[in-house]
C-alpha cells in the first residue's frame, strides 16, 4: 500500500546559520515519503541566502496562512513558541526538533530526524495538549501578541524602579505586589521564566496557572497557584506611567491603568511526542532534576 501523502509546514531559527545546518537532511527525508512541503517565507529566504537551498521547489507563506497535517519547528523553544503562535486554534500538530542548547519542547535532536517522521507515518506516537493563555487590555485583544503557550509577564521598563501590580482572581482581590514584574504562566511555561524567578514546577496536564513575583521587594511574597479556569485581573503603576507586557517573551509598551484580563484560551497547542517519551525522563535529562553534583 502506497504511504499516505502529508503535508507539513516548516519554521525555522533565522539567526544563526549553524541552526539549520540538518535542513537538506529533513528536506531529503520528506521528499523520500512524497510530502508536500511549504516553508515560512522569512526563514525560507535565510535558507536561500545562506544557500542551504535552493530557491523553489517547496510552496511559501507567510504567518499564520497555511494549512498542513503537522508543522516542523527547527530551532530551539523559542523557535517552536513562536510556530505555536502563527498555528494559533488550528490544532495544526507541532514536531520540535532541537537545533539549539536546552530543547524543554523542541526535543527531537538531529540524529532522529528520519525516525521521528517515520513515526508521523506509522502513527507511533503521541499528542500532548499543552494550556494556552490570552490576555486582554480594557477588554480589547492586544495589538501584537495576545496568546501564549509559556507565559505573559508584566515588566518595568529600563528603570531601576519597581511597578506596582494590583492583583485580582475571579473578582478577587489578591494582593499588591512591589516588584520588578508578575508572571502569570502555563503548566507548560513552569520550566521557564517562572522557574527562573523561584516558581513551582508544574506537571502538564494539571489544569493550573502559577502567579510569579519577579524580585519582589518582600520576602514573605511568594508564588500560588490558581484552577487554569481562573480569570485574572491585573493594573499596573510605575513611575514612567507605562510598563511592559510580554507574551512569550514578545514584548510591547502598556500605559499606566490599563486593566490586564488572563484567562485560559479556547484552543491548546498540540506537541508531538514519541511514543517512548516520558515527562519525567525529560525534567531529569533535561533540567538535571534530582542530579547530585557533589564531588564523592
């Protein structure tokens, strides 16, 4: 029986060259199964430039305009964030493969390159679907970024000043907080930003969003974690009158007194993991959780 024909979307780290340096290695494994193949325009140029290909032979978009079986990401988390974003509520399947350093999401290395897309054609593996979070100001989606996968973080600006963040769930008051920031974050988003600022590690699945102070000006300030059908409420003073607000990590300038409203999305993000891949093998491989570097 002929294999069944798929369709994948390509995207792709486009500053550094050596992150793409196994592209012709999946081209040649997709042209093996007669994919059809289409590559994110912006990185599809930085192939050309660098002349991992050649121009044409492959379809182009741009965005979110595409339509596949399963995205490819290439590159690092960063890299799959940012395909999870232009995927948005397609439920398109993302396959990460790891060009960079730490790869938490994008965790197929290069050497398994073919036997992970063997794997999409002989249906050995797995889906997991990963929380998303929207944030809305005064009511209105924001003008860039307004989904993410990791976190969304309310920021100073470049002052040595902290912002005052008034926080509320479910209609709630919570508390205020003295702080250089707040994140609020994903099951998924607990091994990142959050972890790095003394948040919890939270097991995918778990139906939680963690509230991380970042620096906070008082020590008995710590992080709590609420139902992700919780609806978070935030305001923000600073002394610029204006703060940041970080969606994954994409960032634009908030004036003072805008109401911030986070609440869970109406789609996931949809990550393909191999059928053998364990959660927990991947924290201890991964984040060296639980290793004991003490000389003997």
């Amino acid at each position: 029986m002929a294999p069944r024909k798929l369709k994948f979307a390509l995207f792709g780290n486009i500053y550094q060259s050596r992150k793409s340096e196994n592209i012709r290695k999946i081209m040649d494994a997709l042209a093996a199964r007669g994919a059809e193949v289409c590559v994110e325009k912006e990185f599809y140029d930085f192939l050309v430039s660098c002349g991992k290909i050649d121009g044409g032979g492959v379809g182009v978009f741009e965005d979110g305009r595409f339509t596949a079986d399963f995205v490819i990401s290439l590159g690092g988390d960063g890299t799959l964030l940012r395909a999870a974003g232009h995927v948005g509520d397609k439920g398109t399947p993302i396959l990460g493969v790891n060009m960079g350093r730490l790869g938490f999401l994008a965790d197929i290395v290069p050497c398994e390159i073919e036997s992970a897309i063997a794997s999409l054609y002989d249906g050995s593996f797995a889906i997991e679907e990963h929380t998303v979070i929207s944030v809305e100001a005064d009511g209105k989606p924001l003008d860039g970024h307004c989904r993410a996968l990791n976190d969304i973080a309310v920021l100073k600006r470049d002052t040595a000043s902290m912002i005052t963040i008034h926080a509320s769930v479910n209609g709630e008051y919570l508390m205020t907080y003295q702080a250089d920031g707040l994140i609020v974050c994903t099951p998924t988003g607990s091994t990142a930003y959050s972890l790095s600022n003394g948040g919890p590690i939270i097991v995918p699945r778990t139906g939680t969003l963690c509230l991380t102070p970042v620096a906070p000006h008082s020590l008995n300030v710590r992080p709590i974690v609420v139902p992700d059908d919780s609806v978070i409420e935030l305001t923000a003073e600073s002394r610029s009158h204006n703060f940041l607000i970080a969606v994954d990590g994409q960032s634009e300038k908030c004036a003072e007194g805008t109401k911030l409203t986070i609440r869970k999305a109406d789609h996931t993000v949809k990550i393909v993991k191999r059928s053998s891949q364990r959660y927990f093998s991947t924290l201890r491989e991964k984040m060296m959780w639980g290793a004991d570097t003490r000389s003997n």
